[in-house]
C-alpha cells in the first residue's frame, strides 16, 4: 500500500504536466440586475471540479473533454444547473448564468442545509450568532466540514481535533487541549448548533459524540463567554449539524476494517412537498468495533431524522430528534507497570469480561427564525439534552500496592446508574441599521440554561471482597493479569458517598443577558462590540434555612477588522472568561480536599493576526498570535478523600502564549488541503502546589502539527482516482499529576513523549459509486494523545486501515 502512494506521489509532477484533451469553461454569474455575483460556487455534479465567482461575477474551470452537469451553491441565491459538452471540436465554452435572490436563505438561526461540498466552510454562526464569513470576525474560528470528516473516515469527535490548529486530545475521552487549557469534564462542555448540549460535563465527557450528524465542527479559539456564558478560556466547540436541503441527496455507506470493525451510515435528504415548503434529513449510523483496547466491544447506533418547514417566506421552523446508543466498555486507560511507559502493550486493559458501560443520548432541538421586516428579525432555539448511563467496571484506585515497585494496582469497583439532563431556551432579536454612514447589525437576548440529575441515580462502590471468609482489597497483579468474570455479590460495599450524594442533589441554571454590535464604520473598517451579564445560581437546599449560591459576571467582548486588501483582513480583539464553580465547591470545600471555599475561574484572551481568502475564494488562511490568561484553575490532583471524591487544588494564575497558523480549502479544482501549525508556552504562574510554579500547562505541547492534502486525477487515463496524505506532529506533555519514581520513590513531573504519524488514503469515483481506504499510523507508531498520570495514560491506536463503498443516488 505505502509503496503504491510513494509511487502515485512521485509520478505526481508528470501527470499533472502530461495532461491533454483538456477543455475549459469561463464565464459570469450575475444578479437579476445583471450586476455580478461574488463568492458564488460552480460545481460540477460528482464533486470533483468547482470554482468561485470573483467580484466581477466571473469565474474560469479547466475540465478534461466530456459532458458535464453544472450547478451554482450560494447562501441567497437560488440553485440554477447548466449541461454542457466539450469536445475536441469545441473544447472552449462560455457559460452565463442569473440567479434569482431567495430570502429564507438568509438565516439567523441555522435551519437551512450547507450546500458546500468543500473542506473549506463559507460561513459560520459560533462567532457572532449569526451567518458572517470566518474573514470577518475578529477571533480565530477553526471549521472541519463533514467533507472532511469523510474523507478521513473520523466517527468520533476527538478523531476530528487533529485538523486544527491549537487543539489535542487531553485524555481519550471527550477531553481535550485548546490553546494550552483543559477543554472537558467540569471545565468545558459542548455546544450543539448553539446551544449547551450534555457532552463532555459531568460523567458523558467518558463519551466521545459521534459525527453521524454533523454538518461541521466549529472552534471558537479564546473564550466565547460574551455570547455562551460559562466557558474554558482555550475555545468553545460547536458541533452544527446537518440540516434539509431543498435538492434531493441520497448517500449510504459500508465500511469494514481493524479490530473487526463494521460500519454502515445512511444520510438522506430533499423536499417533501412540491412547493418545496418541507423538507427533511435522515442521518443514521451504526458501527460494531472490538477496539485496539482488549476486551473493549462496542456497538453504536444513532438514528437523527430533521425536518424544516418553510410556511411564509418570512419564517422557517426547524427541528430534529436524535437518538445515540453505545454499549461497550468504560476505558479507563492503560497503567504504567514500574515507571516504563512502554512495558504493557497497548491493548492493555484494567476491564474485566463482566463489566460493562452503556449509555444513550436522547436530545431534541427545535430553532425558529422570523423576519418581521428586512431590518428586524427573531430567533429562537431549544435543545433538551438527556445523558443516561448503565455502568459496571473495575477501575484503578489511583495506588499501587507495592509501591514503589508499581507492578500491582489498587483497585475499586464501580456500579452506577445515572441519568442528566440539560435544557437550552435562547431567543434574541437581529437588526440591521444604519446611523449615518456608520451600519450596525445588532443583536440582543436572553438564554436559560438548566442542568440536573436524576435523585433516584444511584452507585455501588467496593474496594475489598470477602472470600472464603477473609477479606481482601481488590488488586490488579500488572505483571500476571487474571480476567474473568467476577461477581459482585462476594464485593463489601461501601456508603454512598458524600460526593456522589452532591452529584445527584445537582440543580442549577444559569441566565445570560447579552448584546452585540456589529459596525462597519467604513468599507474597509469593521468593530465588533458585545457585552454578556450571566448569572449562574442552584436551587439546592442545603438546610439550616442557607441560601443558595449565587455566581455572576460582566462579561465584555471588542474586536476590529481592517481590509489590508480586498481578500486580507487584519483583526485584534479581546474577550473575557468566566466558569462558576459547582455550589458544593464553595459551600462545602472539605469535601474535595480544601478549608477554604474555592473561587469561581476568570479568564482573558489578547488576539490579533490576519485572515485571507486566496485561490478565487477556495482557501481560508489564518495567522494568529494569542495571550490568555486564567485565575484560579481548579485541577484535579489525583488523589481521594477518604469519602472517594476527588481532590482538588487551585491555581492562582496560569498563562499561555502562542502562534497559530491554518489553510483550509481547495488550492485548485483537484487539490485539497487542511494545514495547520501552533507553537504553545503555556506556565504555571501562581501554584497551590509550589513545585508546579513555572511548569507548563497539563497536556500541552508547546508544538502540535497537523496535515492533510488530497488530489484528484483528471487526465483520461486516473480519471476519479484520487490520493492522501497526512498526519500530525504533537510535542512533549507534562502530566496532570506528579508520579513517583519506582527507585527511589520521590515524585517528579513526566512527560508524555512527543510523537509524530502518517497516514495516507486512495480514492476512486465511477458514476455514483465511490470507493476509499484509508490507512491511519502507517509506521504503527506506539504513542499517547495524552493522559493524567501513570494510573491512567491514553495511548493512541496502532496501525490500522479502513476501508468504504458508498453510493449516491
């Protein structure tokens, strides 16, 4: 296989220079009022050749002879399709097309479908809630398009991070680095088209959100407080999904490839009336995997049907039901045997045969969007999230029995069922005015966010077994491992624990009021200026007549573009941060290892840099240069009480500084690229801990690099034959936790080690049918994407391949 792509690669310059019988099409897209378009697409049908209309409205494509089918994709305009053929007789041809404006395609709230089939995403919502071009807002936006996606074969969210620039995984679950910072569990959530949505907070950051679904994933790099309220200062995820299209589109795919894996994924979509008044999607997905982690089954299935109604031409509803199940295993992580990160194989695993983890998702998302008048509009979204879980594991205890040999694992028991649930409501209203030469788009509103568990959840927890009646601790020999089934019933179980009692006592909401203005003061000058008042409070009842705790913060925004050239935007801006704390931090700190109450994280960002649009439009570059700043950052040391809750310390300052560069897009109508480079010097300023003064931020490199380039063939002889190439470059990370050396058994700070991997794909497209294999780690290097310490370290996949047929129809 990687002497096939050497060869394609070196045969690459060749090719392309021998080219022949090649045609070429030019021509004007233009408004009824004869004026030209810019930034409309013309594609041709299969995908594989598009362009964008200058400013003039002109464009030029360059296709091998043959007959093809054109079609025009524009956010306000309506589709119009063109067949044509060119010959060795007439291989030169000029085509003009006029396209009527459609109003509901202009939209505040993303209800309507990306027509796009690029790695590049003309627009998007994370940045100022509503459609503005990622050129235009003055904070770093990273997209990958579900083009993308595809080509890379990623299923799971953490399998779509290595496209940007800035971000790594933290841990294997939904757990990630933005610009130096932790991004999940108690300090990050995900974003689902806007909304708070029950991913990565609380027990689902275990669970990785699948892309099925997902037209896009979106980061807004700093904090995104000003509009979303409570927010990790590295970048806020946002995962859009996919949305009905007014043309009909059918796709499914079969896939099958490592660790015994099968996949299947259907994507559906089209009017369901003649007037083209209703509309529906039908995404759907299942995959059964053994994993690269022994024993580590899973099975996913995630059905999501969507359905847009379009009653005026003023109005447009939109809403989705999604439904995700995943039954397998709680993958802790592989433990360090005596200080050698490379003693265990990777498929190493704590997880015995009788345990299991199974959740389900279940969410619905509802969006409203209406224009009372061209300069007046109102939107609304509502997303109601629920997170359900059945498990049963053996996990580490976070001790070794020998230390500080650390060849047998302490280790607890766990059975728990639980269940959470997150409600969104957000309204806010858009206008568009002027004040003298000076035109504003401001935006206003409100958003509720509610979050609370289930008070019948409930946990089993045991430390110890009795065995022929003699107790024992449960242990782990790493050196002689037993799997087999075990049972429960011989396990003593423990109190419920005060921490767990606080989990399912959980009921807080948090209300933001916030504005923006949108000016451009001249053509070339635009200021973007925002304001959020949040206020995060709970409705626990902690007795004694005590009220409850209340948490709440101005949040400002400002930003500036300046069109250096008509393509080259110049931006600087700065944006505050703010994450409440969980009540019981504050009420009851000695619960989680601390006197004193803990305070409530702040957080700034300084960004400036430039953004260009190059190649008629079709790549996005970015260059940027970022300082943030967050105060007390609450981390997780490791160790438990003797309740079993975490404990924590806080950090009175830590600061990251950095350079970020990314290119997404089409260079040409056959070649492809996502590039992106970040250089990281993240420190620990004002240490609880006074050894970690000075350190670098947990599970950040100070280097992270990632690439991925596809072309495709257009002479006669490699028609619809395409190929990849790839991969990421991540450097050294410091562990969360210190770990202990097995000599002499003092503690020290360990690195996990840097790491770089290729990998490489073919393509091939005949008719409808497509066919791709992609081959992932092609050098089968052993590595970590991260991990907290050496009780629970995240070891990235070996070698491994997969392979797809679809068909469109």
């Amino acid at each position: 296989m990687h002497r096939l792509l050497m060869c394609l690669l070196l045969l690459w310059p060749l090719l392309g220079a021998g080219q022949s019988a090649m045609g070429h099409l030019d021509g004007h897209v233009n408004g009824p009022g004869g004026h030209g378009l810019e930034g409309v697409s013309i594609l041709e049908t299969t995908g594989r050749f598009s362009a964008l209309s200058g400013s003039d409205g002109h464009f030029s494509l360059a296709l091998p002879l043959g007959e093809y089918t054109l079609v025009t994709r524009s956010l306000s305009h309506q589709e119009q399709r063109r067949t044509v053929v060119l010959s060795a007789e007439t291989p030169n041809l000029s085509v003009d097309f006029t396209l009527q404006p459609v109003t509901n395609s202009l939209q505040e709230v993303e209800v309507l479908g990306r027509k796009e089939t690029t790695y590049k995403s003309d627009y998007s919502f994370v940045g100022t809630k509503t459609a503005t071009a990622a050129i235009d807002v003055p904070q770093s936006i990273s997209t990958v398009t579900k083009e993308l996606m595809e080509d890379r074969q990623a299923l799971r969210l953490t399998e779509v991070v290595k496209n940007v620039a800035g971000v790594t995984q933290y841990s294997h679950y939904d757990d990630l680095t933005i610009r130096g910072f932790r991004n999940g569990y108690e300090s990050g959530f995900r974003l689902l088209n806007g909304l708070r949505s029950g991913f990565s907070y609380g027990n689902s950051f275990t669970q990785a959100p699948l892309t099925v679904n997902l037209e896009r994933v979106e980061v807004l790099k700093g904090p995104g407080a000003a509009l979303y309220g409570d927010i990790n200062p590295g970048g806020t995820v946002n995962m859009v999904t996919k949305k009905p299209l007014d043309v009909a589109r059918q796709a499914v795919t079969f896939s099958t490839g490592s660790f015994n894996t099968m996949r299947t994924t259907a994507d559906l979509t089209g009017p369901l009336s003649e007037q083209k008044n209703v509309l529906y999607r039908f995404n759907a997905g299942f995959e059964k995997t053994n994993t690269f982690r022994a024993g580590n089954d899973t099975r996913s299935l995630m059905v999501a049907p969507t359905v847009t109604f379009l009653p005026t031409d003023k109005t447009t509803i939109n809403a989705e039901a999604v439904y995700t199940h995943i039954d397998g295993y709680l993958d802790r992580g592989l433990p360090i045997r005596g200080g050698d990160l490379y003693a265990l194989p990777r498929s190493f695993t704590l997880s015995q045969p009788s345990d299991y983890f199974r959740t389900s998702t279940y969410y619905f998302n509802a969006s409203l969007n209406h224009k009372f008048t061209e300069w007046l509009s109102f939107n609304a979204s509502y997303l109601d999230f629920t997170y359900h879980e059945d498990l049963s594991e053996h996990r580490t205890l976070n001790t070794y029995a020998d230390a500080p040999a650390n060849t047998v694992m302490n280790l607890r028991y766990f059975d728990r069922r639980a269940e959470e649930y997150t409600k969104n409501l957000a309204s806010y209203f858009v206008l568009n005015v002027a004040t003298g030469p000076v035109t504003h788009k401001v935006v206003a509103g409100v958003d509720y966010i509610r979050y609370n568990t289930d008070p019948q959840s409930t946990m089993f927890e045991a430390r110890q077994k009795l065995v022929n009646g003699v107790t024992s601790p449960l242990t782990f020999d790493l050196k002689n491992p037993v799997y087999e089934i075990q049972d429960p019933t011989k396990y003593l179980r423990r109190p419920l624990p005060q921490f767990f009692v606080d989990y399912i006592n959980s009921v807080y909401h948090t209300t933001g009021l916030y504005v923006q203005d949108q000016l451009d003061v001249t053509a070339r000058l635009g200021l973007l200026l925002g304001a959020r008042y949040e206020l995060f409070t709970d409705e626990r009842d902690y007795g004694n007549g005590s009220q409850n705790i209340r948490q709440s913060r101005l949040l400002p925004r400002a930003g500036l573009t300046y069109a250096l050239r008509d393509n080259l935007n110049y931006f600087v801006s700065y944006s505050a941060g703010f994450r409440p704390l969980k009540p019981e931090y504050i009420r009851f700190p000695e619960r989680y290892g601390r006197s004193a109450a803990f305070d409530p994280e702040t957080s700034y960002q300084l960004e400036t840099g430039l953004k260009g649009e190059f190649f008629n439009k079709g790549l996005l570059g970015t260059v940027a240069v970022y300082q943030i700043v967050k105060r007390n950052q609450l981390v997780n040391t490791g160790s438990l009480t003797p309740d079993g809750a975490p404990v924590y310390r806080q950090n009175g300052q830590a600061r990251s500084r950095g350079a970020e560069l990314e290119l997404v897009g089409n260079i040409s109508t056959t070649l492809s690229v996502n590039a992106n480079y970040a250089f990281n010097h993240s420190e620990v300023l004002e240490a609880d801990l006074a050894v970690e003064n000075g350190q670098p931020l947990a599970n950040a490199p100070k280097h992270s690099a990632g690439l991925w380039t596809k072309y495709t063939f257009v002479t006669p002889a490699l028609r619809g034959l395409g190929v990849a190439v790839g991969g990421n470059a991540v450097g050294r990370r410091r562990t969360e936790n210190q770990v202990v050396n097995t000599t002499t058994g003092e503690l020290y700070w360990a690195y996990w080690p840097s790491y770089t991997t290729l990998d490489a794909a073919l393509f091939y497209t005949t008719g409808k049918f497509n066919f791709h294999v992609n081959v992932n780690n092609l050098l089968d290097k052993y590595y970590f994407v991260g991990g907290y310490d050496f009780f629970r370290a995240s070891p990235g996949a070996p070698r491994n391949y997969m392979a797809t047929l679809g068909y469109t129809f």
